[in-house]
C-alpha cells in the first residue's frame, strides 16, 4: 500500500473495508441461521421423544414424514 499514491491507497482502502463489511455481515447471517437451525433440530429431538413419534425418509425426493 505504501508504494501507492495516496489517492490510490485512499481507494483501495475504501474497496477492502466495504468487502471487510460484506464478508463480516454474511457470516454474522449464517450464525444466525445456524443457531435457528440448531434450535429446530433440538425442538423436534424433545417431540420425538416425548410423542414416541417416528421419522421416514419417503421413497423419491428428499422429504420426510414423521408419524
């Protein structure tokens, strides 16, 4: 950077700190979802075991069918 002239180095500091920003927003969304996620998961774990309820993979596609 120090090589740079200085209104070149004033732009390229302004690119990486707007990507710095991009990259810190979109792993603060996956965290996010991430603990929505595990959240979900933990709910159906307590109403399997609670409800003696069973989960089948169907036989095309990816659904699947708790009864």
């Amino acid at each position: 950077m120090k090589i740079l002239d200085n209104k070149l180095q004033n732009a390229y500091r302004i690119l990486t700190t707007k990507n710095l920003k991009q990259i810190f927003n979109s792993n603060n969304f996956y965290n996010i979802l991430h603990k929505r996620q595990l959240y979900v998961i933990k709910q159906i774990k307590q109403k399997l075991a609670t409800e003696n309820a069973i989960i089948f993979q169907t036989d095309k596609g990816k659904t699947t069918v708790v009864v």
